[in-house]
C-alpha cells in the first residue's frame, strides 16, 4: 500500500482531501466536517486569541515601578545631601537641563541625528547580516571559507575601527553610518546562520519531496522556521546599533546624542551629561517595542 503522504492525496473518513500544505504547514486536523479541530470558532484561523488589554496596561504597570522607584530614591538622596549635586545633580536639575536644550531648540536635533544615524546604519547592517547569515547558513562550503574570518572581524572592537574609517572614508556622515552598520551586522548573521543550520532536517526533507527546491524550499520552509531566530538578532543588532553611535559620534561630530556626552564631560556638564544618558536609554527601549511589534506580527504570518 502506498504511503498517502508522499502521493499527496491522502482522504480522512469525511472525504476531505488534504496537499503537500496540510504536512509543511499542520495548523491543525482537518474534521469530517471540513473544519480545523485546533479551531476554537470553526472560521479555518488557528491564530492565537489576542490578550485583553488591560493586561497590556497592567504589564506596562509594572515595568514602571522600579524605574520610577529608582527616580524617587535618586531625588531622595538629592534632598537630603547623600550625594553631591557635583557628582550626582538631583532628577530636577536634568529635567531643567532638558527644558533648556528644548528652548535652545537643540535637543530635538540631538535626537533626531542620532535616530537617523541608528535607522539607517541598522538597515545596512540587518540587510547584510541576513545574507551573508542565509549563505554561510545553507552551504557547509561558504560556512568553511568564511566563518573563522567573519569571526575574527567580530572580535575587533568598536573603537579599534574609528581611526580606520577616519582615513578611509573620512569624518563624514558616511564613516559613522558604517561603524554602525558594523556593529548591527553581526548579531543577525550570527542567528541567522546558526538557525539555518539548525532546521530541522526531516522538515527540509519533507519539503524537497513535494517538489520544493533553491528559493521556493528557503521562503516556504527553512524562513519560516527561524523566523523567531531572525527576530531576536534583530533586536540585538539594534541594541548594537545605538552601543555603537556614541563610538561613531566620536568621529568630529558636531550633533548627536554621542557628542552631547562628550561634549558635556568635556564642560563639566554632569547633569546635560546624564540627560544624553537617560536619553538613550528611553530611545533603545522605544527603538525595541517597536520591533517587539513587528516580531509578534511577523510570528503570526509566517511562523
């Protein structure tokens, strides 16, 4: 007797024929009736349900309490002389700090430099660490020619490249949107190729025999598989981004988050110092929810 699975017309006892989709993408037994048993509405959607708001706001809630507890207890030692506004200037003279750099109209343009400088040095090095990654990932020959080099460049830290690219491209915006690249290409490759290597075998397998092969098997069966991979390096590689701004802002910059801090260590501006500081700390985990976002997305489609 044949095997239902290889020939591609399987039937159940209702008389509902089942393709190659229903063994590559099993979202759930198919009933007499026609209907997905996995189903909670019977409607063929076997997403997950959503969660109610309020436990958004609630989540929301309580990532708030330590950081607002740590800005009480900062105010607290302020006031009552624990620490030196010298070294430590209390939360109101950095919100102070703040309000004059917006009447100045300086801070938003520190702000949005350093974002655009972040977006489009993430987008280089993201779109290069996925192909690069996606090679090195399916052929054992690329992964052994090139992998010990790619791991040696890794190695080199960020700082050790700012003299190079000061003499190869210049103090330009060009050189700091590369060393940002730099540093955002690495954490997806290195997911995207460890992932790839991963698949599971047997998956692969499954899809070559209904006839998948070069870029139809890659987006119908391994993608989606390390999709969730893919994500994570993702938001790493934008974590990397914004470590790796203040290191490119070195570079004779005149604007930017980066060149606030330097320029405020070199004022004795402890407190525009600290704004820079919270600064970027508040635009990362903005930066992050946002591909938070885009990954639960990306899961539900494709994963």
């Amino acid at each position: 007797m044949s095997n239902p699975y290889l020939t591609g017309n399987s039937t159940v006892p209702g008389g509902v024929g089942t393709g190659p989709a229903s063994v590559l993408s099993p979202k759930g037994t198919n009933s007499p009736n026609g209907t997905n048993q996995n189903d909670d509405d019977g409607q063929g959607s076997a997403l997950p349900r959503r969660k109610p708001r309020g436990k958004a706001v609630a989540k929301l809630g309580l990532g708030l309490i330590v950081p607002l507890a740590l800005l009480a207890a900062w105010q607290l030692a302020a006031v009552v002389g624990l620490i030196s506004p010298v070294t430590l200037p209390a939360p109101t003279a950095v919100f102070e700090a703040a309000v004059d750099l917006i009447q100045r109209g300086e801070l938003r343009i520190h702000i949005a430099i350093s974002t655009q400088r972040v977006v489009i040095g993430f987008l280089i090095g993201a779109i290069a660490g996925l192909a690069v990654g996606a090679f090195v990932g399916l052929s054992r020959w690329v992964d052994t020619l090139f992998s010990p080099t790619i791991g040696a460049i890794r190695a080199v830290p960020s700082l050790a490249w700012v003299p190079l690219l000061m003499l190869w491209v210049g103090i330009g915006e060009d050189s700091k949107v590369i060393l940002i690249s730099i540093g955002a290409f690495f954490p997806v490759f290195t997911t995207v190729a460890m992932a790839l290597q991963h698949v599971d075998k047997n998956l692969v397998e499954a899809g070559r025999a209904f006839g998948l092969n070069g870029l139809r098997l890659f987006t119908t069966v391994q993608l989606p598989a390390v999709v969730p991979s893919v994500i994570s390096g993702l938001r790493l590689a934008l974590a990397q981004a914004w470590l790796f701004l203040v290191a490119a802002e070195l570079l004779a910059s005149s604007m930017g988050l980066g060149f606030l801090l330097t320029d405020s260590q070199n004022n004795g501006r402890v407190d525009r110092l600290l704004l820079a500081i919270v600064l970027l700390a508040i635009l990362g985990k903005l930066t992050d929810a946002i591909l938070g976002v885009f990954e639960k997305w990306a899961i539900r489609k494709w994963a």
